[in-house]
C-alpha cells in the first residue's frame, strides 16, 4: 500500500513510519515541524536529541535498505496540501499531525488560538484535498480518549443506542472534552463525521488513550532512528514523567487525590492498533470509531505501580500529592469499551514491571539532560 504518515516526525509519527516502511509499504512522511518550534518557543526539549526527519529517513535507508519519502508540508496551507494528495494519491492516510497537548492549549487565547486553528483548518484542508484527489484513501485519524470526559455512564466506542419517548436512535457519543486541544479533537471528528457521510469519504477515528514507553522494534536498531521522548508538564505524558522523576530522585507529583482514571497503552500498541485500523480499513461513506486502548489506571496507581518496580532497582520513590492544576473530577466513575480492536486481533501489551525497566533504564543513560525545572505544572486551567 502507499500510506502517508501526516506529522511524522513526532513521538507516534516516527515510529508508526519505520512500522509500516519495515513491511514493505510505500511510505511518505509529512511535517511543518510546529511541535519542534512550539519546544523551543516554551523552553523544553526531548530527553535526548532527535535527528530531523530527513537525517532519521537517511539512516533508516542505510539500515534497512528501505524508503521514507519525506515531504514537509504544512495542512494549514490549502493549496499545498491539495498538491501532495495528487502527487502521492496515498491508500491510507494516518493522521497525527496536530498540536497534542491539553497544557499548552490551555495557556491563553493565543495558543488556544494555535491550537484550534492547526488541528481544525488542517484536517479540514486535508478532507477537503482528499475529495479532490483521492476519495477513495481510508483516513486513519488520531483521536483521544479524552474526547468523553468522565461521564458517569458506560463509555461506548464511539455511538450511543438511545431510547427516548418510545423511539430509539443510534447517536454519536456525547462530548465532555477536558481543554481547548481536545475540543479541537472533538471539532475534527464532527468535520470527518459530516465529510464520510456528505461525500462517501471513509476514516477511523482511533480515540487513544496517554500513551507511554521509550522504545519501538524499529527505534532499537540504530542510535539516530529513536523518537522523541518528553516528561515536562506541557508535552509529557503522566506515566513518562513519572518514569523520569523516580530516576533523578524527585518525587512524583500527582496532582490533587490522584483518583483521575485514565486510559493508558504502550508505544508498541499504537503501532499494532493504526497497522489494524490500516489493514481492514472502513467501508465508503462510513466513519468508525475505535476506542484506542489497553489498560485504565488512576495516576495515585500509576504512581504506585512505578514506586513498586524502582524498588527493585533500589530507588526509593517518594509520592507528593501536589494542587491539582486542571478542572477535573478527581473521584468518577469510568468504564470505556475497547473492543472493537480486540475484535481485530489485538494482544495487548499490558503495564508490568518489565516494560517500566525497560524505560528506566533507558532514562537512567540520560539522567544528566534532565531539567529539573520543567516537571511541576505551570500552567492552570482557570485563569485569575
């Protein structure tokens, strides 16, 4: 197949790119290299330097004999994206290139602003230059989990059967997002919904749960093909940041009670759930959503779980349960479905001991790089 990977120079987009070019895939890489700006803008970095994306496709030649065609391209730019959908006229889009963090958004208009204005107007562009030049392309879009909110219901995948004054309807799920960047989510998925229905366009939204994890098979195979790697409090992930703070021994913060449930899955995972949503791809006109997901923990557990497992590296974790700096409940009810890609074969990869080795280890040959002023929160979700 010719599959174009959009944001492929990020922490998923990378990876997902070796996965699909190690199986003999046609693979084509886009990217405006926003994120990399964004850092530098906030001051914060990877945990460890990550070739550009040119460099990384250069190596991975070397190495394995095969193709990453790198395009950078911006989905802002209509006419640019126009150009590349005709250009490649790719089987399957995967969809990772937005601005993926709910603390940035949430800083002020201005990157709330940013935020919308990529994720929305991007995917827009991109359905809008799919319709032109490649209707027939399953578009596998990066969704969130975070979409849903908390409701105190069973969170279906996606739809909702409802009865109401003795008719039933099957509904789209209802939306309680936690921030601007996942209301841009919820906009994208309102805006693919219509463009599947109005235009025969066919897209799986995979609703992911925070991902975690160092490591793919691909990123092991040479220094410079690794991906991006963040445990700040604007572009970590929980259990990433927790992983890092254990092993230069500042003590973990969870914010508030810490009974915020999540969903949670390996790095690994991603690539298996996109190469399955890629591989039995949606029918014309139909627009599928798959909760994207292995596990659910709360983060107190989280950091129990991390705490437990540094034990056996004789690293003594120290909890600090720190204010809370989102709007969120912190006691909820919270049971999502994820059987969808269960049904397709997938064989989770669940949260143990080993896997938390595996990234404390990596991190420990990094220690030194880590900056010890970027792991509390500093961004608060209500503005004074």
């Amino acid at each position: 197949m010719k599959i174009m990977i959009l944001g492929g120079d990020g922490y998923l987009g990378w990876p997902t790119a070796m996965h699909f070019s190690k199986q003999g895939h046609e693979v084509i890489v886009t990217d405006n290299f926003l994120k990399r700006r964004l850092e530098m803008e906030e001051g914060l970095s990877s945990l460890w330097p990550v070739p550009h994306l040119h460099r990384r496709s250069k190596v991975w030649k070397e190495v394995t004999g095969n193709d990453i065609i790198v395009e950078p391209n911006d989905l802002r730019n209509s006419r640019a994206v126009y150009k590349i959908m005709e250009t490649y006229k790719p089987d399957a889009i995967v969809h990772y290139a937005e601005q993926p963090s709910a603390p940035y958004s949430m800083q002020g208009l201005e990157r709330a602003s940013l935020t919308q204005h990529n994720n929305v107007i991007g995917t827009l562009n991109l359905l809008f230059a799919m319709q032109a030049h490649c209707p027939e392309a399953h578009l596998v879009k990066l969704g969130t989990m975070g979409e849903y909110g908390t409701p105190n219901i069973d969170i279906e995948e996606g739809y909702i059967t409802i009865d109401h004054n003795g008719r039933s309807d099957t509904l789209p799920f209802p939306k309680q997002p936690f921030s601007f960047y996942h209301l841009s989510k919820v906009h994208d998925s309102n805006n693919i919904m219509f463009c599947c229905k109005n235009w025969g366009l066919r897209s799986t939204d995979l609703n992911q749960g925070v991902v975690y994890g160092v490591h793919t098979d691909d990123t092991k195979l040479h220094p410079e093909l690794g991906t991006s790697f963040h445990y700040d409090d604007i572009f970590g992930t929980v259990l990433n940041r927790f992983c890092v703070q254990a092993v230069v021994d500042h003590p973990l913060t969870v914010y508030g009670k810490g009974g915020q449930t999540r969903t949670f899955l390996n790095i690994r995972d991603t690539l298996k759930c996109v190469e399955l949503a890629v591989t039995n791809p949606a029918d014309e006109g139909e627009f599928r959503v798959f909760n994207q997901f292995t596990e659910t923990f709360s983060v107190l557990q989280l950091a129990e779980i991390v705490k437990d497992a540094c034990s056996g590296h004789g690293i003594d974790v120290k909890v600090d349960h720190i204010p809370n700096p989102r709007i969120e409940k912190e006691e909820h009810y919270y049971n999502p479905k994820n059987d969808k890609l269960l049904a397709l074969g997938l064989y989770p990869l669940l949260l143990s001991d080993v896997l938390i080795n595996e990234m404390v280890s990596e991190i420990g040959t990094a220690k030194d790089q880590v900056d010890h002023g970027v792991m509390l929160p500093r961004v608060k979700w209500r503005h004074h």
